[in-house]
C-alpha cells in the first residue's frame, strides 16, 4: 500500500473551524486500511469547552464512532503540532502515527515546550511526522491572528 495524506481533509476542517469564529485547527483520524473515521476542528469557544481542541474532538468521535477506548493502528492528521493536552490524549489513545502540519514554537507540545513523548512517564509515542502542508497551516493561523489584531 502506498501512502496517502490526508492533511487536505484536515485543511478542511481547520477552514470550518475558522468559519464558526474558531483557531482554524482541524484533524482527522483514519483507520489501518485508510478510512477517515473521525474529523474535528476547534470548537472550544462554540462548546464553552477548554479541552475541546481538534485533536481531542476527533478522538473522541472516532472513539464513540467505533464503541473502544483506543485507537491503535490509527493515525492522525492534525494542522497544527499538538499541545502538550492533545499530544498526551494522543498517545493514551495509542495512536499509531501523528502527522501535523505547523509547528508552534509557543504552545507545541511535541517538538516543542514539554516534548511529551519524550517522557519517562509516556507508555506510548507514535511514529511523528511533521511539516506535512505546514506553510498552508501557517498561514492559516496567521491570516487568522493578523484578523484578530
């Protein structure tokens, strides 16, 4: 099987996210034989919900969607490099390959800040692969930021 990206999927709902007033973030989670199973954006500000990040919403759907509390053999496609929050539900989910789009430098929590799966305390690290349309991402979030200043 060859590979195939599904940042675009992801794009796409960071362009909804952004279009309800949300950080434009979006992820996907798709299964071993390639199915998208879940997608999510940002919706903390539309749930009154702090932890409602893209990351964690997908999770989340494709949890309910498949009646398990793990993910393994699952991968994530996700806009933006996950905070240290997402980067653990990530690896409690077992998820088995992460692939982000921009980094963040601020608040990231995989190559950045706390490194999560760099941790003793981290039973699980996915395979990470990142900068996948990251200059799309970026510039995303900017446009957005720039709108709010």
């Amino acid at each position: 099987m060859s590979f195939r990206s599904y940042m675009d999927e992801a794009l796409k709902e960071a362009r909804l996210a952004e279009a309800r007033g949300e950080v434009p973030v979006g992820a996907v989670v798709v299964s071993p034989d390639g199915e998208i199973v879940a997608r999510g954006g940002n919706r903390t500000r539309e749930d009154n919900d702090p932890t409602a990040h893209a990351e964690i919403v997908a999770l989340r759907a494709a949890c309910a969607a498949l009646g398990q509390e793990r993910l393994p053999g699952f991968d994530v496609y996700v806009t933006l490099e996950p905070c240290p929050m997402c980067a653990a539900a990530i690896s409690n989910a077992r998820i088995r390959r992460l692939y982000y789009g921009a980094s963040d430098p601020k608040s990231g929590g995989v190559a950045h800040g706390a490194k999560i799966y760099s941790h003793a305390q981290c039973h699980h690290a996915p395979e990470i692969y990142d900068g996948i349309a990251g200059d799309e991402a970026e510039t995303m979030l900017k446009a957005f930021f720039a709108s709010k200043r």
